[in-house]
C-alpha cells in the first residue's frame, strides 16, 4: 500500500497546516451550508486530502460513495465526461437533512479543456440547489472565469519545511526505518514543500535501502532522479561544448530534467563563467522549457535546445573576446 494514501488524514483536525481553509470547512461541518470551492497551489499540498477528508467527516463511511463524486480531470478532460457523469450526478437529489447537496469534487480541474469548463459553468448553475462543486487545480489561471467566479478561492501554500520533517519523522519511526536524520532534511528540500512527493521518497528509500545501515543524503538524491550531490554543485559543466554528450549524460543518468532546470537556474544566479547578457538569455530559455515541460513537453528536447542555446552564447561570447 501507498504511504501516501495509508497515512492520509481522515479528520480536518488531522492536517496540520492550512488553518484558514480548515476553518472555512470546520464552519462548514456545524452548519451544513458550503459553496462551491476553488482549491489552489502547488502540487503535495495537501488540497485533495483536506477536501476528502472533510467529505468523509461530513457524509460518514455509509453515505460517502452515494453523496460525492471524485474525477481527475488529467484522465477525464472531455467535454462528454461533464455531460454525462457530472451532470447526471449533479442532478440527483438527496434526501433531506442537515446536508441536502452532494460534492463533486474534480482534481486537477486545470487540465479541463475549455470547451469542458464551459459546460461545467451550466452544469454547476442547474445543479446549485442540491449539490457543490470543490475544484482543485495548481494554475488557477487556466480556469475559466465564468468558472473560478462561481467559487470561494482557497490557496494552498508550499508545506513548511519543520512540518515537512514533523511528519517524516512520524512516518519513518512508525515504520520502522532507519534513515540518518540530515537525509530527512535532505528530502525536504528536495521536495521544496511537496509533502507527497517527500512521503514517496521516503517509501522507495524504504523498500530499496538492503541493510541495517542508515540511509544517506546520496541515496535521497539518486531516488529522486537527481544529480549526486559532487555534480549537483558544478551543475553548470553540463553547458559544454560537446552537446550530445551533455544530452547523454542527464538522460542516461537518469536524472529528473525539471529539477536539474531549478538547480541550473540557482547555479547561473551566481555563476562567473558567463556573461550576464548570456545569463539573462539563458534565464528566458529556462523559462521557456518549463513551461514546455508543465504543458506535456518532450524532456529530452527540451533539454537539448536549452544546451545548444548554451553552445551559441558560449561560442558568441568567445568570439567577442577574440575580437578584442
């Protein structure tokens, strides 16, 4: 079983953080009365796990799978999906009682097309009297606005680091693992505030680690698809002049191309070796391959025109001091 979805809280008063939107579905809880919500913020927050939980407190283990409808609009982005299985569900009426309306909750709304938020924006007006909407998205700026203004905004913020490590710890000696404590540390700056994927982590560390010895901040880098720490520090080598061997290198060596992007952008904050009308350009290209990537974009390619881009600059700014 997932650790993720093992140690996932089944009470609002279980998550720790967030004390302003725990607050909103507390009222919520005593009251019966919600409307529509838009969860936003960065993926591992715990958005979907305060949401489902709430819903568990509210509907009970009896009621839960007839009173909320879950869908991950990644898998289901159609228009025929809100047509159909959320409109159906939305038109169902529930008995009456404190809670009168159904939840329909639909992750990672963000990925939608906008021709299925437009039916969606009919589907919440009919369906308002008896059921809510809980939207959850990490760019709530790709939701339509006849959408996102049908709901109360919620925004997640990154998981602090001490709350981060309060709940590895927690896990790790619940189960028994035995990892040094600068490797807990080591994870929850890698995962910069994802406490799921600090949880997965953890997990692989768990069932990979072979001995009785502890687990160390090399092997925290290496399972999240990570330069090792030694290359992680002359992260910039990569920008050499034999592309495809640099290309080689990170894809071959496994590495997590989105990180090894954020590492190259620390790196070039400080960096001598270039100049700084290549770093700003540099910066422009870095830009432009994440998003690539957060829209479905090839990584080796991507990767690949951020290197030769680096080439050309290299090249330029060599012949210029040649020329002096």
């Amino acid at each position: 079983m997932l650790w993720v979805d093992k140690y996932r809280p089944n009470k609002v008063d279980d998550i720790d953080h967030h004390a302003d939107i725990k607050a909103v579905l507390g009222t919520a809880l005593k009251t019966g009365q919600l409307p529509n919500l838009l969860f936003y913020g960065p993926a591992g927050t715990g958005k979907t796990s305060l949401i489902l939980a709430f819903a568990k407190e509210l509907y009970g283990v009896h009621n839960y799978r007839s009173r909320v409808l879950e869908l991950n609009a990644s898998d289901e982005r159609g228009i025929d999906v809100i047509r159909d299985r959320v409109k159906q569900f939305g038109k169902m009426v529930v008995g009456s009682g404190r809670v009168s309306w159904k939840l329909i909750i639909l992750d990672e709304s963000d990925m939608l097309t906008t021709d299925a938020q437009s039916a969606l924006r009919r589907v919440m007006e009919d369906a308002s009297r008896y059921t809510r909407f809980v939207l959850i998205c990490n760019y709530p700026t790709k939701i339509i606005d006849p959408v996102a203004s049908r709901c109360a905004k919620c925004r997640f913020e990154a998981i602090p680091p001490s709350m981060q490590l309060q709940r590895l710890r927690f896990i790790s000696n619940n189960e028994g693992i035995n990892i040094s404590p600068q490797a807990l540390e080591e994870i929850t700056k890698i995962t910069k505030g994802d406490l799921r994927m600090s949880i997965n982590i953890l997990q692989s560390c768990a069932y990979l680690s072979k001995t009785d010895a502890p687990i160390h901040i090399n092997q925290i880098w290496e399972l999240a698809g990570l330069p090792l720490d030694d290359q992680g520090n002359a992260i910039i080598s990569i920008l050499t002049d034999d592309v495809e061997q640099s290309l080689s290198t990170v894809i071959d060596g496994g590495w997590n191309v989105q990180a090894l992007f954020e590492s190259l952008a620390l790196e070039l904050a400080t960096t001598t070796k270039l100049s700084q009308a290549a770093i700003s350009i540099l910066f422009q290209e870095l830009g432009q391959c994440e998003k690539a990537l957060c829209l479905g974009g090839n990584e080796k390619l991507q990767l690949r025109l951020l290197l030769y881009r680096a080439f050309h600059l290299r090249k330029a700014g060599q012949e210029a001091s040649g020329k002096k």
